[in-house]
C-alpha cells in the first residue's frame, strides 16, 4: 500500500511539471532607427550592427531580458515609447528638460556636442558669428534645432526640403550654408570630403545621449541605470567608445 502511494505521489508529480509552461524571457522591447552609424545601423544581411547595438546586448544580458529591436523612423520613436509600444528607446537621444516631461531618461551613457557643418571656401563661414543671416538646417523637432535656435537666434532656421533632397545634398548644392548636427556625425562627413566639407570649430551646445524609458516604468529605468553604472565602471562603456572609432570624436569637442 506504501509502495502504491509513493507510485501514485511519482505520477501526480510527473504530471505537474510535465504541465508547467516553460518559463519565457522578458522581452524589452528597444526602439531605434537602426539607420546613424556606427552608433547603429543594419547590414545587408538584416545583421544589426553599431556601437549602441552592442550596449544594447551587454545591457539586456545583465538585466537577463530578451532584446528586441523595434525599427521606425526616429520622429515615431517617443510617441511610441509614450504610448506604451515599446519599452525604451536607444538612438543617439539627447537629454532634454521636455523629453523629461514626456518619457523617463537613464543616465547618460555617451557625451558629445552639437556642431555645424560648413562648405570649405573662401567665402564660407569660418565661425558660428558668421552664421547669422544665412539660411541653416537642422533636424526638425531634433535637439539640434533647438541648439540652432538658442546659439543662433540670428540665423535663418531652414525649412525641411519639399523635394526630398538630404540635408547634406542641400548644403553641397548651396541651399543652405550649415548643418547643425551630432559632432561624430559632423566630423565624419568632413573626413570623408575634407575637400567640400569642414566643421567649424566652435560648438553650438553640449549634448548627452540616454535611454528613454515608458514614463510608467520606473522599474525599467532602476535596471537599466544600475546596468550602465555597471558598465561604466568596469570601462566598457569606452571600450565600445574605442572599437567604433569615438574615442576621437570625443577629444575633438
């Protein structure tokens, strides 16, 4: 009869984890344009790349949450995040006092500034006092509009381009006489065309990058500000800095 039971106890136990549903992973849910290298972009073989993707998967490997990237255009990122359909945003996201309104913002993981990029000729502008009364782009809504606005309030804030064309087919052609932008972003560009192209040297403001996190989930930001101090101190954060050639870019602002 013992026996018979101690059976019995062996099959209802059997039964029970045979019934337990596998335990699944969280899945943060991290939006992004995939689309600003080499912070991040995505290869031809759909592979995701970038200085930020690989943050991304050193901090989603010590929250033990399953990354998962949601791509759209980078204007959709923080209604998105605001409305609850993902979970952060990581996309080269400056800090600002109205998207600290709107959503959560962690610590800030990478410091830049915000440059204008200029034509290289003799009468091109060499200084940002020369900026004043000339026509100069920048991204609308971005928080190079708002450095453009408030560093040059003299300046001719440029309308975004009716036919499509790029900003910096814009400053190529004369359309406008500078591109306020991300300083890595800038200096790229000048180094690829140092013939066309130069930065002045100058810089309009200071500019850290965060992580936007859903304005209800202080949880999330508590995990993923303790996971970046993590990184920070165990210098991994200058690491990625060093393998995608920002080390440079840093000393240059």
């Amino acid at each position: 009869m013992n026996q018979l039971r101690y059976l019995l106890l062996l099959s209802l136990l059997f039964l029970s984890c045979a019934s337990t549903p596998e335990k699944t992973a969280v899945r943060w849910r991290v939006g992004a344009d995939l689309a600003n290298p080499p912070f991040a972009w995505v290869e031809e073989d759909g592979e995701v790349r970038g200085r930020d993707v690989e943050m991304a998967q050193a901090l989603a490997k010590d929250m033990g949450v399953e990354l998962v990237w949601v791509r759209m255009d980078f204007d959709r990122l923080l209604d998105s995040l605001a409305a609850g359909e993902i979970d952060s945003v990581i996309a080269t996201l400056g800090s600002t006092p109205e998207r600290a309104t709107r959503v959560l913002l962690s610590m800030p993981y990478y410091s830049t500034s915000l440059r204008a990029l200029v034509r290289v000729g003799e009468k091109e502008p060499k200084s940002l006092d020369e900026l004043a009364g000339r026509p100069v782009s920048a991204g609308l809504g971005t928080t190079s509009e708002l450095a453009l606005r408030a560093r040059l309030p003299q300046a001719i804030v440029a309308k975004p381009s009716e036919k499509g064309t790029t900003s910096i087919e814009r400053l190529l052609a004369g359309e406008v006489d500078a591109l306020v932008m991300d300083g890595p972003d800038a200096l790229d560009y000048a180094r690829e065309q140092p013939e066309e192209l130069a930065v002045l040297q100058t810089a309009l403001a200071q500019e850290n990058y965060v992580v936007a996190i859903r304005p209800d989930a202080q949880d999330w930001l508590l995990r993923i500000n303790s996971a970046l101090a993590r990184m920070h101190a165990a210098g991994k954060l200058k690491e990625l800095d060093r393998k995608f050639g920002l080390e440079a870019s840093r000393s240059e602002n």
